[in-house]
C-alpha cells in the first residue's frame, strides 16, 4: 500500500520518512505562511529555507503543497501586488524541487495564479481538494474542465470524497471511469479523518478557518466545541463507527479500486503522525482506534475504543452503511461493546 502522508520539519520525523522506501508515495505540506492559505489555522511559522531544505532529503517523493484554503482575501487575487508574494514563493519551492503539485480549494486563487505566472503554473500540476467532494464522474469532469481552462497541469491524483470509503459499488464505478477516461491519474482515498459522515458543519468550519487566515479574529475551535461536530460526538460518541474511516486492517479491502491511502493530521504533531503512518505501513494497530484519528483525535482522552474488538462482520456492515440511524442501532452496540470509558481528566476538550 503506498501513503502519501503529512510532512513537517521535524528532523525525527523526516528521518523516519526516508526510511519509508517505496511505502511513501508523496507528502503534502504547509508553508505556514499568511501568503500562501491552507485549510488549518497558522499555529506557527516555519522559515522556508528550513522547510524547503527538509523536503529535499526526500528525493523521489511527490511533493504537494497546500493552498487549500476555502477562500482568500480578495487583493489575493485582484492585485498584482497580493499574487507577486505568491507567485515568488512558487517560483522558488519550483526552482528547489520541493513542488510537483498545488493542493487547492479556491479555483479564483488557481485561475489568478495562472494568468499571472502561466510558465510557472505549466510546470505544476492542479490537485483538488478532497473538499471538491468529487464522488460523481460528472463532479470530476466539471473540475477538470475548469483546471484546463488555465495554464497548470492537470492532476496526477485525484482525492475522492470521504463518503466513498463507505460506497464501495460508487466507488467501484468512479474508480473504474477514472482509469478509462484518465489512466494517468491515481486514484486516493483519505483514510483517517475522523469526522461525522457528511459533516453538516464542515462548510461552515472551512469558511471560519479561511476568514482567520485572512485576518478575522475568530474562535473557530469554542464555536465548534460549542455549536459543532465536537458538542455532535460529544452527546453522541457512537457516532464516530459511522465516519468513514479506513483502518489499517482494511486497507487490503479498497486495494482493487485505489492507488494511494492519504493520511491526515498534520497539526496533531511528529508523534502522532509517526505512530499513525506506522500503522498504516504495517496494516494493523492493537490500541486505541482514536489515537489515529485527526478530527476526533479529542475523543481518545475520553473513550478507549479497542481496535481489536471491530471485528471483520462488523466492518462488512459500516462499509454498507447507509446512515439511516433513525432506523439502525448498529453504532451504539458495537460502541457499547468495543469502547469503554478512559478516567476522567480535566482538560481544554470539556464540551458545555
């Protein structure tokens, strides 16, 4: 199974990665940078030069960077003072090797970037984001179409939506038409976000988390503990079995349909993601499920929920789930049964 995982400079880490071998498909990172948005709040800068230095000691791994920010201030794309900030950094992380790709959910930012630098984006591949939702062939052609409609180049991967890890005949189908109609490009899933299915916050959190990056002070992590998915699990944590998430042990089971398993979980640090890549090469974690979780990560301070005891007929059922709970009580048995309570902490998670 090949990986294309979170990268962070941290030299433990990066070691670890290069010992990886042919596992490790790509990595995805940040520039930490106002200039250049991803889909997390800016919790730290890292200097570029550090950055770029680390990526180089991963040669023959794809490199994408995140510009997946749902949306930018406008000067971004209007002036050709805001794109020339940017345009340089591409220019240079080009230069250096360290970019094949531009992770992107704004298509302004793609198609600004492209009018002012076209040399430089014919030289990039366009990936989308996961948050393009692409789960259709008629999704995917409408977002191809729109990256031909600039100068970077089309996509070598595409990341379909989290629901497919649930929908194994739509992912079958959309698997299979990708590879006639494209076979150059890879097929990914994500495999551990962790979220609830068909997050009905998530639109609402990226547009939160978009207006912090451009500024706004805003706190998105208390709206969300207070008003969100985390107050939603919180009240409900059997509802974490319906999130599409792909164990370890069952990698094997997409194998047919996928070429690549993304890992997330970039902010959560080099431990976790260490631990969580571990167990996505081997293909077995014997702990607590939650640990390897990015969105929910929260909830392993709270439940211990025995990767052991999800059994292969309890996986055959979640892959069909159709979360119709109002008619199903699959979830709350099977959390009754596999999970138990950790000692209560006091701790920044305490939901109201």
């Amino acid at each position: 199974m090949r990986l294309n995982v979170p990268f962070i400079p941290d030299d433990d880490y990066v070691r670890f990665l290069a010992g990886l071998g042919d596992a490790l498909e790509a990595v995805h990172y940040s520039l930490y940078d106002s200039v250049v948005s991803d889909a997390r709040i800016r919790l730290q800068a890292v200097p570029e030069q550090r950055l770029a230095f680390r990526l180089r000691r991963l040669p023959g791994v794809r490199k994408y960077l995140l510009a997946n920010g749902r949306f930018h201030a406008p000067e971004r794309y209007r002036t050709p003072e805001g794109l020339a900030a940017l345009v340089r950094r591409l220019d240079r992380l080009k230069t250096v090797g360290v970019i094949d790709g531009l992770i992107f959910s704004d298509p302004y930012l793609l198609t600004a970037v492209s009018d002012a630098a076209p040399e430089l984006a014919a030289g990039i591949e366009a990936i989308p984001s996961i948050n393009f939702m692409i789960d259709t062939t008629p999704k995917l052609v409408t977002v191809m179409e729109m990256i031909g409609n600039t100068r970077f180049r089309l996509p070598g991967k595409i990341l379909l939506d989290r629901s497919l890890n649930r929908r194994p005949t739509a992912l079958r189908y959309l698997s299979a038409e990708i590879r006639r109609r494209w076979p150059q490009i890879q097929v990914e899933l994500l495999v551990n976000e962790g979220c609830l299915p068909a997050c009905p916050y998530r639109s609402t959190h990226e547009a939160l988390i978009a207006a912090v990056n451009t500024g706004a002070v805003i706190d998105t992590y208390g709206i969300n503990r207070d008003l969100g998915c985390i107050r939603h699990l919180f009240r409900t944590p059997h509802r974490i079995l319906a999130s599409p998430f792909i164990r370890p042990e069952d990698m094997h089971r997409y194998a047919k349909w996928v070429d690549v398993f993304k890992i997330c979980g970039r902010t959560l640090g080099p431990d976790y993601l260490q631990r969580t890549v571990a167990a996505y090469i081997t293909g077995a974690y014997d702990g607590n499920l939650l640990d390897l979780l990015d969105a929910a990560n929260w909830m392993a301070d709270r439940w211990l929920l025995d990767n052991r005891k999800l059994s292969p007929p309890m996986v055959d059922r979640l892959m069909s789930c159709g979360n119709d709970c109002s008619g199903c009580g699959h979830c709350r048995q099977w959390f009754q049964r596999c999970a138990r309570p950790q000692p209560l902490k006091i701790d920044a998670y305490a939901a109201r």
